[in-house]
C-alpha cells in the first residue's frame, strides 16, 4: 500500500516500536538500485497493512544483513541471518523465514530468480517440548485426598481411572 506522497509508508499504522519500522521504511526506500526498491515495494502492495509492518522489518533487517543481490542469496545466506538474530524467539524466526519465503516466492514467480532460496530452509525446531508430563499415580491420588468436596473427587476419580474427557464427564445421566 502506498501513502499519498508516492512512498511505500502505508498512510496508517500503528506499532509499539514505530522506530523499527520506520527504519525498515527508509531502509527499502533508500536502496540505490531503483529495481530492488520496486520489487520490495510491489510484493508488498499485495499484502494487508498488518503483514506489511512484519515483513517490512523482516526483509530490510535480511537484506541490510547480506548486501547480496537477489540472485545471488541462496540457503546458507538465510540460515546464517536467523542463526544470528539469537535474541529472537522461535516464532519470530519463523515469521522471518515466512516473510523471506514468500518474498522469493514472488520473485521466483515473476522470473526475477531463477529458484526461492528460502525453500531450502527448515523451520527452526522448538527448544522445549509442547506438553507435560502426565502426572503420577502418587500426583493424582494426592489431589483426589486433598479434593474437599465429595463430588469433585468422584468427578477427579472418574476422570482419572475411565480416561474420559471433561465434557464426556459432565453430560453423564444416572441412568447412563
């Protein structure tokens, strides 16, 4: 989207770091080859107004980092730039390899690349994994003892030793 001066600065936005993205901003619209310029900011005017704050800052801090020609990027090149961004999280360095991914996607579309180097790139793995333990049988025979109210343990003992689901629980009958 573009502002009513001609810029590639869309005329709302909003952010809590408006610095960042204003230098994304000037970053793209300062490039001294006029062809990268209008290829950043053509892919972008395809995109809504929340996705262009992201992908803006992701692919100025990418191409700020490499100083490659789009032609001449390939794997190790995008691998390298989220390997040295350790501050960001594993979502954000997958919204990073979202942003790049499309952006060659384009690129690769309209014969600007022969190939979309981003691709190649795994997405970064978890460092943690995205569930508990079950707990014990000593765990749950502690928190049915400890349980106050009759029915609650007999809901937890249900629970607990049949494997039902909660909501499987709750619409039992007496006469089921």
């Amino acid at each position: 989207t573009q502002g009513k001066t001609g810029s590639m600065k869309p005329t709302r936005w909003k952010t809590k770091n408006r610095g960042k993205l204003t230098d994304a901003y000037s970053y793209i619209e300062n490039f001294s080859d006029a062809d990268r310029k209008f290829r950043v900011s053509e892919w972008l005017q395809a995109q809504s107004l929340s996705t262009v704050r992201a992908y803006t800052v992701d692919i100025a801090s990418f191409l700020r980092f490499t100083k490659k020609p789009f032609q001449s990027i390939n794997p190790y090149d995008i691998e390298h730039f989220l390997d040295a961004h350790k501050v960001y999280c594993r979502a954000r360095k997958v919204r990073c390899l979202t942003s790049l991914r499309s952006f060659f996607r384009y690129l690769q579309a309209h014969q600007f690349i022969d190939s979309n180097p981003a691709i190649l790139v795994k997405i970064p793995s978890s460092e943690k994994p995205r569930y508990l333990a079950p707990p014990s049988r000593q765990e749950i025979n502690c928190m049915i003892e400890k349980e106050p109210i009759m029915r609650n343990k007999a809901m937890l003992f249900v629970l607990v030793n049949l494997g039902i689901r909660p909501g499987e629980l709750l619409a039992l009958k007496w006469k089921d």
